[in-house]
C-alpha cells in the first residue's frame, strides 16, 4: 500500500518532467532521451499516460488506506496508530514531488518571479513577470533568450500584478535573495505549501473529534487524497497552505481563544482573501450557546477588526503594502469552465447576441459573476447571524457551508479550489452516500488534474487523457473489490459526546 503510492508519485515526476513547461535554459532538458520525449507528440502523450498512471496508482493506494484505517479493521482499529499511519504516507508519498517542477499548472513558475519581483525592489502588486525581461524578450514556445526565472511563466500573466496576499511573496522573495534559479525557487515553494499539509496533519484529527467523524478516516481523507497529491502537492497551489492556515486557526480559537484564531485568520487571507472565510466558524464556536443577535454583531466585528487588521498589518511589515487588493479581478480575466456563474453568464450573452439584443458581449457574463460573489457574501452573513452558537460541530459545518458557496458562485474555479472543502467536510459524521461521493470526487478531481489548463487547446493530449480517466474511474470505485473497500471506508462510526476529548487530539 505505502509502497503502491511511492511508486504513483515517482511516475508522476517521471511523466511530468516530461509533460510540464520547463525553462528553456534548465539543463534538465540537455538529457537526451528526455529531449526526445519531448521533441515528439508520441513522446508527450506517452508521458501523459505515465501521469496518469501514477495518479491512478496514488488513488487505488488511497483507498486502501481509507480501508487499513477505517473504524473496526482487524488491522489497524486503534484512530491514533490510523493518524499515525496516514502522516507516514502522506510523508512518503509526497517527497517524490517536492522536486517535480509545477505539474498541471505554470503558476508555481509565476510564484517563483513574483518572489524575484520583491526581492529586486519591484512591487508584483504592480509589475508582472515580464518586468524581469529586457524588452527585446518574447514569452514564446522554445525561446532561449530572456532570464531563466521568465522562460516558463505562463504567457497569459506576464505583465499583470498579483492576486496573493504579502505572505507568499514575501518569502518567495526571501528565497529569491538566495538564489535566482526557477527550479529551486519552485521547490522552496512547494515547502511553503508542505507547510499547510503539516497543519493539515494537525488539525483535522482535532477537528474530527468535534464533528463525531473517525480522526484517522478523515485524516486520510483530506491529507493524502488525489485531489491533494495532483492539485495541492504536484500542483503546487497556495490553496493548500491557505487551507491548512484555516483549519489551524479554528482549532486554534477553541484552544487557545478566539483572538488568535482570528489573528491566524488574518493570515489564511494573507496568502489568499477566502482563507478570511474561517473566521464565520470562530465568531460561531467562540460564543455562548443561544448568543443574541447584538452579540452576534459584536462578536463578527471583533474577529473581523483582528483578522482585517492582521491582513493589513503584514502588508506593511513585509513592505510589500496593500496593492494586491486592486489586482484581485486578475482571475476573472480567464472563463473557466468549473465555474457556474460564468457558464450560466455566458449562455445568457450568447442567447442575447443570437436575439440581437445588441448588448455587450460579456455584459450578463460580468453580472451574473457579480450575483454570485454576493449571493456568497449573503450566505455568510446568514450563517454568521442565524446558525447555532457554542457548537463545534456547527463552526465546522459553518466554515464548509460558506466555503462551498464561494467555490460554486465564484467566477473563476480551478480544480485547485476544491482543496478548501475536504478538511471541514470530512471531520463530520457525513451521511454514508455523502462521505462515498466525497472519495468520488476526490479520485476524480485528482485523476483530472492533468487535464485542466496545462492542456489547453492540446486536442490529443485531452483525448488520451479523458480515455485513460475513463479507464481507471471505473476499476478504482466500481469492481467489486473497490465497492467493498468504499463500503468499509463510509461505514458509520458511533457519535461521541462533542465536548469530549479525543485521545488522538493529544497523543502525536
């Protein structure tokens, strides 16, 4: 089992290093044979399928995993031994990709100049990567000219600010003062995003022991799902230390008091703004049973001063500022079709120009958007006013609760977004079909994630990807064997007092 998803990681560095855009002066690409492989399409699909397999290898793991720690397994019934285990996987499985370069995704190279940006003296809440070029410099395919920390960022944001808060790029910056090349630079970030895994580690098993869910289950769950292996891990997305920032900073204002819960809040939002969403579940968990409406209000506008008022004092300690705020409409620049709101906007526009309406042609597109983010704002704020307070298991249903609505009315969604929903769902006691779509999804977003923006427009890569998917969803979740593990994975344990504590909340 451990040893079946050491072997999917090492495949999917070996396959990536041959499907992921690399600077072009990286002497990786003086290797022959890799050359080779990527000189010719019959090269890069192969490496595509070695992806895939590798994904396909970590997820039957996974399951396996699930089961071993699953409540009432003859081989590990004891949740601390079960924690225990899945930090050792989650250990073992990740370290092949701590020196992958950024897979299925260019942004981990645009974090890298970013980085450079602040450490040359250059705002990134004003400059893009591109400010890094000479002029005489081109973002093309195979262009060898032009600093190795440009030669792999992503066209598209090569002379457009960041949307991240001062935490990333701060000490993206710091790594940059150490050395200017790309590749370690991306490592070095990827051990800022190891950093939400280690958080991750930590909490959940805490928060589970709240929502009545199996600490190990729900440990396995979200640590060393596929969707965090492909999209948090080998993606290297900010999401993922975001996320465990959030988790960390409930957990913290039940033990330690609010205050700092929302201090951690503030940082969550530091590297990206819906990390801020942790702090509905503090204003929730930190009040008294039955709370008044007036307290409510008191409560939500203290938590906020402190997690606003964090935010905006990292900006100033950093000396990176407050600039990011004017550059958060740069996601929306891009349609993605994860996203409801644009898909739903933008039937409307085209029903509208085949009407002759006359209109703009993004013009329902953009209110549609905006509908959403408020319909979103006005879920948390009704959460934040009418859910119970005094509740742990309510906080945690708070945070999924506003959580999800921000991923599905958002008007951009990346498959790296999800990453927000698993730790604050799969801590509580789900319904059995619940937690079994939960490992659904999970498998799927994970065995996906080479086909989201990584392959845009490359019309045989997304065949052969969606062909290979198709194969191995069927085998991971649907044979008998694997109906029978999701069975024990999703078989429901015995609720515990909320209050009590939980041996595996203390014993690491």
């Amino acid at each position: 089992m451990i040893a079946r998803g050491t072997l999917g990681s090492l495949l999917v560095l070996l396959g990536g290093l041959v499907t992921a855009t690399l600077p072009a002066s990286t002497p990786v690409l003086r290797l022959d044979a890799l050359g080779a492989l990527r000189a010719h399409e019959i090269g890069r699909m192969s490496g595509l399928v070695v992806v895939l397999v590798g994904l396909g290898l970590l997820a039957n793991a996974w399951l396996r995993l699930c089961r071993t720690v699953a409540v009432g397994d003859r081989e590990t019934a004891d949740p601390v031994e079960g924690v225990a285990l899945v930090r050792f996987a989650a250990v073992v499985w990740a370290a092949p990709l701590v020196l992958a370069p950024p897979l299925f995704s260019r942004d981990g190279w645009s974090y890298a100049a970013q980085g450079k940006l602040a450490e040359v003296g250059l705002s990134p809440y004003v400059w893009g990567p591109g400010a890094l070029a000479p002029d005489t410099f081109s973002p093309l395919p195979g262009w060898l000219t032009g600093p190795p920390i440009v030669q792999a960022v992503d066209p598209l944001w090569w002379d457009t600010a960041t949307p991240y808060g001062p935490v990333p790029v701060f000490l993206g910056a710091i790594a940059a003062g150490v050395t200017g090349n790309p590749w370690i630079l991306v490592i070095a970030h990827r051990g800022l995003a190891l950093v939400g895994l280690v958080l991750l580690a930590w909490a959940v098993p805490r928060l589970a022991a709240w929502g009545g869910a199996n600490p190990a289950v729900a440990t396995a769950l979200v640590v060393v799902s596929p969707l965090m292996m492909a999209n948090g891990v080998a993606g290297l997305h900010n999401d993922l230390l975001m996320v465990g920032l959030m988790a960390a900073a409930l957990v913290v204002a039940v033990e330690r008091g609010w205050v700092w819960g929302a201090v951690l809040a503030g940082v969550a939002a530091g590297v990206k703004v819906p990390g801020g969403l942790v702090a509905v579940g503090i204003v929730l968990v930190s009040l008294p049973v039955g709370a008044a409406l007036g307290a409510r209000l008191r409560r939500l506008g203290a938590v906020g001063a402190v997690s606003v008022g964090t935010l905006l004092g990292l900006g100033v300690v950093t000396g990176l500022g407050n600039g990011w705020l004017r550059a958060l409409t740069v996601p929306g620049e891009v349609n993605t079709p994860l996203s409801a709101t644009t898909l739903v906007g933008g039937v409307v526009d085209w029903l509208a120009l085949h009407l002759g309406l006359g209109t703009d042609p993004a013009l329902f597109r953009d209110l549609v958007r905006a509908l959403g983010l408020l319909a979103a704002a006005g879920i948390g704020v009704w959460v934040a006013l009418g859910w119970r307070t005094g509740s742990r298991r309510t906080a945690i249903a708070a945070v999924a609760a506003v959580g999800a609505a921000f991923v599905l009315l958002s008007p951009v969604v990346h498959l790296w977004y999800f990453l927000l929903l698993p730790p604050f769902l799969a801590v509580q006691r789900l319904p059995r079909h619940a937690t079994g779509a939960l490992v659904a999804v999970s498998v799927l977003l994970g065995l996906v994630a080479p086909l989201d923006s990584s392959l845009h427009g490359a019309y045989y890569a997304i065949v052969i990807g969606c062909m290979t998917v198709a194969l191995l969803m069927p085998v991971l979740l649907l044979t008998r064997p694997a109906r029978e593990r999701l069975a024990r994975i999703v078989a429901p344990l015995a609720p515990p007092s909320e209050d009590a504590g939980a041996e595996v909340a203390v014993r690491r």
